[in-house]
C-alpha cells in the first residue's frame, strides 16, 4: 500500500504518533526547502531518554558505569584490594560463548587465595531477564564459573 506525505501524517496524527519524533505535527503544511521533500525533521531526542531499567548512569574516578549500584560495588571492591583482601580487581571483563554470543562481566576478582570470581551488579528485575538468565547457565557449563549476583 502506498500513501502521500499528507495521508500518512494525518494516520499518525489518528494514532498519536510521530509528534516530535521524526516530523512536527505540521508536517504535511511544511514549507518545502528542497532538501527535505517538503517534511521537517526534528530532533529524536529532545528530552533524555529514559534507560530500560530506570538505572542512572554516574562516574566515579574517572571511570563511568551504568548505574549506581555497580558504582557502590566497584567502590567495596577497591575497599578490599586496598585492604589486601584481593590481589586483581577487573572491570568489564568479556566472555565469548557459542554462537558467536559474548557476556561481558561487570567485576571479575582475584582473592589472596587466588580463587576467580565473576561479579555482575544486578537489580531483581534484571536477575529474572531471560537472556540473562541463558548467558548464566552457559557461564556455568562452557567456563565453569558461577556468576555472583552482588
């Protein structure tokens, strides 16, 4: 099915899509400009975008994480090596899994015993994410490693 600029402005104005999207509610009276064909864009992103989870991004010596609790535990992880409680404290440490998929690991941790751990920052709503939950158990059978959710 094929419809003008005009028809299809007027079904997102029905449906009350595409105001401040992609064109202006006007869309179909816009001058033309000759680059455009007759439509003007605007900006997608106006206002911040809220995250999927509801997480705030902050920073922290320098270094930016994806919410504030990954933040509080990087910052008792760097408590503990300080304290000599672990020798090596990683960051976002990538796992390749079959299928050409990757886990990428919030924290990954040497203990003075030298015993690994993985560490990923999780709220409950992200503990119950299905692809989450598939990348969990590959860990568990290809690596051999159980992810600690903190």
């Amino acid at each position: 099915m094929r419809m003008t600029e005009e028809e299809y402005a007027e079904l997102m104005r029905r449906r009350g899509e595409g105001r401040g999207r992609f064109f202006d509610s006007g869309c179909a009276s816009a001058q033309n400009d000759g680059k455009t064909g007759g439509r003007r864009i605007v900006a997608a992103a106006d206002a911040p975008k809220r995250s999927k989870y509801g997480n705030t991004r902050v920073e922290i010596d320098g270094k930016k994480f994806d919410s504030i609790h990954e933040a509080q535990v990087y910052d008792e992880l760097m408590g503990r090596w300080m304290a000599g409680q672990l020798q090596v404290v990683m960051r976002q440490v990538p796992f390749d899994l079959p299928g050409g998929i990757k886990y990428v690991a919030d924290f990954c941790t040497v203990d003075k015993d030298g015993r690994f751990e993985v560490l990923d920052a999780k709220s409950s709503i992200t503990k119950r994410n299905r692809v989450y939950i598939n990348k969990k158990k590959q860990m568990a059978a290809i690596w051999g490693l159980d992810i600690k959710e903190v």
